[in-house]
C-alpha cells in the first residue's frame, strides 16, 4: 500500500519529476560512456603491451634485462621449451635472438633494437605477420630479408627490395655486419615500438654474432582474464622449477610495471566519476524532495493526526525516492547499454590525438567496455544515494507535530 502511494505522490507533478528522471539519465549516460571510454582505452593499451612488447610470460639471462649484452644467452633453453610444450594454457612461444644495433641506408641511419626470431613461432605470437602493411612477412628462402616499420622506412628512405646495412658488437666485442634486403614494412599501434624494432630470421643473427641460443623466450597464454596476471603467475612459477638459477623468468606485470599501475588505479578513477556525479544528483534529490515534502505539510500533518505512525511516514517518504532513484538509474543505464553496444560497433575514433595515445601503444579507434559488475555498481550506488538524500527531508517533517503541520500553509 504505502509503495503504489508514493508512487503515485511521485507523479503528482509530472514536470518536475520527468525533468529530475531526465537529468539523472542524461548524467549516467555520461558517466557510463566516460567509464567505458576509460575502461576501453586502457583495456586496449594491456592488449596490445601484451601482444607486440610482454607476451604474457618472458624468460631471459638474469642479466640481461640489465645489460643486454650478446653473450648473455639462456641457460639450457631446450628445458624451458618443453616444459612449454607440457602446459595446457600455453598457445605459443618463440625465441629471440635479439641485439642493439644500427641500421643504415644510403640516406641515413640510426639505432634499433634487431629481433631475430624464428618466423613461424613469431607469428603465432605476435600480430606481426598480419601487421605487414607493404611486402611480405620474413621469407624462408633468400638472402638475409629484413622487416622493417613503415616509420623506419620514411625516414630512411627505403622501399621494397631497398638494401639496408645492420651493425652491431658480436660475442668477440667486435662490430660486425651485413646487408638486408627490405622485404616487408609493418605498423604496430606503438610509436615508441615501431621506431626501435626491425626483424630478420634468427639464424642470420646467430651466424653475424658467431653464437648460437636464445636471449629471449616469449610466452603466450590462453587467458581470457586480461586485467589479471594469476595465469601468467602460475605459468612463470611452472618455469622457475626446472629452469636454472641463472635465468630470470617474469609474467608481463613486471615486465612492465606500468600495465600494473592502470590496472590498479582503473578502480579508484572510475569511482571518482560516479562519486562527482552522485554528489550532484543527491544535493538535486534532496532540493526535490524538500519541495515535495513542504508541499505536503498539511497532508502529513492528518495522515499523523488521524493515527498514521512516524515511521509510515517516514517510509513513505523513503519509497518516494527509492521510487525515483530505481527509476532514474533503469532509464540512465537501459540507455548507457544500448549507446555502448553501439560504439562497440562503431568505435570512437580518436583523431587528432591517435598520434599522441600511439605512443602509449593505444590504437586509433577505441571501443568502450563496461562490465556488467560496473552496471551493478552503479545502480546500486545511486539508488543508495536517492535514499540517503531523502533523510533529511523525512526528518524535517517528523520533528514537527501533527497540529503545527495542519496549521502550515504553503
């Protein structure tokens, strides 16, 4: 009974009550695609440090990851990869022959990082054969192909079949090097990574530096999870028992501490925003409510005097604004839903700042993701918020007694 009453007494003005419903959805809208704006962009820059710069797990000698010298090879890797090949969430692995060095053209040079790499196993790893904008993915015949990034190439100046000349120290402390044909350009949504990285087969590298190994094993897992490094964990502590002491075997979370920030701080930024906004609508319920209620001072003053309890009273008023905050967040949410199935489909594009966002590998379109446990959150919270707002109302008119609320007018 006393819901279908303040029901009714919520639409006792239509206006005043459809312009609090519409600000209220209009205001999730709003926060809701912010969310998922921030959720999808920092979602896609995890998604894509995973695929081109982490994998999930790497492996490298201990003291490499410090001082990325060429004789500073893995210990015993063939332990390594079959135990790889012993683990169900496992989908790839490759290894990397990999060096700091130059790379010259006829027109200019400069550094980069010179990834050899087995071309069968990196693909299954990495989007880098499907990233090949112009020619082709590293070849298995001819003689020393390179790929390199379509930035590399402008401002070296290269074309297909261009020849490059790639130096570096050797085992022997000594500079070696060798020309390459240019076989493919690729694009990565990294700046940063396209500016530093160029591949060529393995065994190449491996005859110029004059030693054999792996400086690098790159693991990629079947995790669905990729706000979570628990598989990742699990893996790498598979690893560490039967790899020596002397390798270094780190999930993608340390490998770069910073995808480990953004996870952490997703939560509390988020929650700034629904904070920001529920504040507003809660000081606006309570101005609505206020109206409302001193509008029926004398109403309640009878229901109180006719033998009506305070605390029906005060439930009534509670209704109200459960009424209206259950409402208000149906339509603002129901609405947020359908805008953000929608620009999953289409994507935001980021136009002028692509260029900025890539160098934090972030890809020029983003697509928004909320979480239904975020929907849920927040209806929660600003129904909670509509109740809480109606307090104060509900206890102005309580303290008053039934003869002195008869006797206001309003």
């Amino acid at each position: 009974m006393l819901i279908k009453l303040a029901w009714r007494n919520l639409w006792r003005n239509k206006l005043r009550t459809a312009i609090m419903l519409s600000a209220m959805a209009f205001g999730l809208i709003g926060v809701v695609t912010m969310i998922g704006f921030m959720n999808g962009m920092y979602g896609n820059m995890i998604d894509n440090a995973i695929s081109w710069q982490t994998s999930h797990v790497q492996v490298h000698h201990q003291d490499f990851v410090d001082n990325p010298e060429t004789t500073l090879a893995i210990v015993e890797p063939e332990l390594i990869t079959a135990e790889l090949d012993k683990i169900s969430e496992v989908i790839a692995w490759s290894e990397r022959f990999i060096v700091d060095g130059m790379v010259a053209s006829a027109r200019s040079s400069r550094g980069v990082r010179v990834n050899g790499v087995d071309i069968d196993a990196e693909a299954r790893v990495t989007p880098i054969a499907s990233s090949v904008k112009e020619g082709s993915w590293l070849p298995a015949e001819g003689r020393h192909p390179v790929v390199v990034s379509l930035k590399t190439a402008q401002r070296l100046r290269l074309k297909l079949g261009s020849k490059v000349v790639i130096t570096f120290s050797n085992a022997e402390k000594d500079v070696t090097g060798a020309a390459f044909r240019v076989s493919g350009f690729f694009s990565t949504p990294s700046s940063n990574f396209d500016d530093g990285n160029i591949y060529v087969r393995r065994t190449d590298l491996m005859a110029m530096a004059g030693i054999d190994g792996s400086h690098e094993i790159a693991v990629l897992l079947d995790d669905k999870n990729k706000m979570s490094n628990a598989l990742a964990i699990s893996v790498r502590d598979k690893i560490r028992l039967i790899t020596s002491s002397e390798n270094s075997v780190r999930d993608w979370q340390q490998i770069q501490p910073m995808l480990a920030s953004i996870i952490a701080q997703m939560g509390p930024s988020n929650a700034i925003l629904l904070g920001i906004f529920v504040l507003a609508m809660g000081f606006g319920v309570v101005n609505i409510m206020l109206m409302s209620v001193f509008e029926r001072t004398r109403e309640f003053g009878v229901l109180m005097a006719v033998g009506m309890q305070k605390h029906k009273v005060f439930a009534l008023i509670i209704f109200e604004t459960s009424l209206l905050g259950v409402t208000g967040a149906t339509l603002g949410l129901m609405s947020s839903l359908g805008l953000i199935e929608l620009l999953q489909i289409t994507g935001i594009p980021l136009g002028n700042m692509a260029e900025g966002l890539g160098a934090f590998g972030v890809d020029t379109t983003l697509y928004p993701q909320v979480a239904a446990s975020e929907y849920r959150y927040i209806f929660i919270t600003v129904v909670l918020v509509c109740v809480l707002a109606a307090l104060y109302p509900a206890r102005q008119i309580l303290k008053q007694r039934p003869v002195d609320a008869m006797a206001e007018k309003h």
